[in-house]
C-alpha cells in the first residue's frame, strides 16, 4: 500500500471526525408567549448539550425602544434560566448589550 495515500485517507478520517463549535441564533421578541420562549429555550439548551455557543436576539422595534434597559434586565432573566435549567450552567461570553433594534448576548456551556 502507498504510504501517501494511506496518509491522506487518515487524515480524512480524521477531518470528518471532529466536531465543529458552531455559533447558532435564537431570535425572540419581547412579548414572546411563556410556550414559546419554553420552546425557544429549550431548542437553546440542546445547543448548549451539542457544544455549541448560542447567541440570544432580542429584536425590539417601535416604542420598545424606549425601554432598552428593561429589555437587558429581561434578557439577564434569560440567562440566568439557561444557567438554573442546563446541568453544567452556563458563561457568558458577550453580556447582553443594546445594538440599534436588537440586544445580542453570547453563551456557552460551562464546561470548566
């Protein structure tokens, strides 16, 4: 057998082997129903179980955005029941943060 060619095969293996951390988005308004932020939310948690990192996306609009604070008090609400409902909590990498007509936040699972 080749020895280059044993190589590249390996190396393959090896490729499609590893897991990739992917950034994926969860997108929500403020008045969001209770049954759909418990879905929203659990969709996040099985990200967070993948090993993924999970941005949260608040997207206010109109009036909402006079009350921009009361939206991050909201979405730190948010993730402190990401962090009481995933078994090894969660840290945050980017705390939420008001970026024109949405607040973003970025998580991933405390693995420490």
């Amino acid at each position: 057998m080749d020895y280059g060619k044993f190589k590249y095969e390996q190396s393959k293996k090896q490729s499609n082997n590893s897991n990739k951390v992917e950034l994926k988005t969860i997108q929500f308004r403020p008045n969001t129903g209770d049954h759909d932020m418990d879905t929203k939310l659990g969709h996040a948690e099985r990200f967070l179980d993948d090993g993924n990192k999970v941005k949260l996306v608040i997207r206010i609009r109109g009036r909402e955005r006079a009350y921009t604070e009361r939206w991050v008090d909201f979405m730190n609400d948010v993730i402190e029941r990401l962090d009481e409902e995933h078994e090894d909590g969660v840290r945050v990498l980017n705390h939420p943060r008001s970026e024109g007509r949405q607040i973003t936040a970025i998580i991933e699972a405390d693995n420490s």
